[in-house]
C-alpha cells in the first residue's frame, strides 16, 4: 500500500469504475467515493463505493486516472483495504479485501 494511499484499487476493478464512469455519464467533476455506511446497532458498518464530488472533509488522490474520494472520519475504517473486482459463476461485482502489504 502507498503511504499516501489509504485505499488501493486492483487493475481490475480500476478497469471497472472507468468503464462505469463512461458508460453511466458520470459528470467529469465527480470521483470514485469509498466510505462506510451504519456503524451503529448490531449491524455494524458496510463499507461502501459510490460516484460523488469532492466534499470539503475529504481525503482526495488518484488511482490510476481515477480521483478517489475518502471522507477523513472513514479513514480508520477503510485505511488498507483494496477495492478489487470479483466475476464468477456465482457473483460479479466490487468487494473489499485487505491490502497485500498489510
């Protein structure tokens, strides 16, 4: 994980959000979000990916041509995972693993 990157996209899933972002007409001002939702009760919290502009109480970088957007009360939740893209016969879509190099 790069130091300056708290969150990591596999080719695979970076491959993904810029084929989502052209065919959904994502505007050019908006970036990948990665954050949490809940946290509250039993359930705990979802970590989550949206499309979404930058918000003052962001974490704001790049990943491979992709502004990635991290609110910095989510940090300590989403801090050295890596967003990959999964397809198999049971499942296509986004999941969240842990960093190689945690």
């Amino acid at each position: 994980m790069n130091p300056q990157h708290p969150v990591t996209l596999t080719r695979k899933a970076a491959e993904q959000v810029q084929s989502i972002m052209r065919t959904k007409n994502i505007p050019a001002d908006y970036g990948l979000r990665i954050g949490i939702r809940g946290g509250s009760g039993c359930g705990g919290h979802q970590l989550i990916l949206g499309f979404d502009k930058k918000k003052e109480s962001d974490l704001a970088y790049t990943l491979e041509g992709i502004p990635v957007y991290v609110d910095k009360k989510h940090m300590l939740y989403v801090v050295g995972k890596e967003v990959d893209f999964y397809e198999g016969a049971d499942a296509r879509g986004f999941v969240f693993v842990d960093s190689p190099s945690n």
